[in-house]
C-alpha cells in the first residue's frame, strides 16, 4: 500500500463538483473526494478561489497522467506531490 494522496485543482465549485461527481464512473473512485475551497492570497471574494478536489488513493492504483488529463478537461490540472 502507498496511501497515496491526489489534489486536483479546478477553477470554480461548479467544476470541482461536476469532477467528484464524475470521479465513480471515470477511475473507480469509491471514497467521497473532498471538496475544498483554496481562496487566492490577499482575495476574500469567493470568486477568486480555486477548488481543490481530494481523493485519497490508499492502494495506489489511480495513473496521475490520467487524472492529470481528467482535471485539464474542466481547465484544471492535478498538484504536483
């Protein structure tokens, strides 16, 4: 097991929830991602946040390239580890 950890990076909430709701059918995913809101420094306006989806991968098995091309397709991309 490697317990790994997968954050990718969305530009608004409607695009990080249309990707955990499309995390199941895509990659297998069985855990709920986690949805979290990551405002830009100095900004408190809830429109200059990026959206953070979580999914925790315990056994290893999601392929970063894929995930990575998975987040580009909703102008996203997966955070480097």
């Amino acid at each position: 097991m490697t317990d790994a950890r997968h954050v990718l990076v969305l530009p608004d909430r409607d695009a990080a929830e249309e990707v955990a709701e499309e995390l199941p059918d895509r990659f297998g995913v069985t855990e709920e991602p986690q949805l979290v809101r990551d405002a830009l420094a100095g900004e408190d306006d809830a429109e200059d946040a990026q959206w953070l989806v979580v999914i925790e991968d315990p056994t290893g098995r999601l392929d970063t390239a894929s995930l990575d091309e998975f987040a580009a397709e909703h102008d996203g991309w997966l955070e480097a580890p």
